[in-house]
C-alpha cells in the first residue's frame, strides 16, 4: 500500500517571510554598483534588497 500524505495549508508565517519587512521600511540593502556622475561631480551608490528587489541610490557629499 501506498503512504498516505497529509496535506497543509502554509502557516501565513512562512507564506510571507521577508516581505513583512520590507513592507515596514527593513529592508536588506546590498551595494550593486558604484557610477560616477560627471553632472553632480559626485560617485554615487546604487543599493538593491536582496528580498524584494527595490532600488534606491545615494550620492556621496563632499
């Protein structure tokens, strides 16, 4: 005879881990690259989360 699986339902826990974080601003930044703006003079940082995949970039001041 064959097993009998049990079939259930993902706790909502696991269903949304991560995502619950970077809904509330806790993002997991990671440094993609680095351009240098020849506009602003500056060398600007480019970050990307690593769970939900946005984007953000930050110029460097003088």
């Amino acid at each position: 005879m064959a097993d009998i699986l049990a079939f259930k339902k993902p706790k909502a826990a696991k269903k949304h881990r991560g995502n619950t974080l970077c809904r509330r601003g806790f993002h997991k930044w990671v440094v993609v690259d680095t351009p240098f703006d020849s506009r602003q003079g500056r060398l600007l940082t480019r970050y990307r989360c690593e769970r939900c995949g946005e984007e953000k970039i930050e110029a460097r001041s003088r």
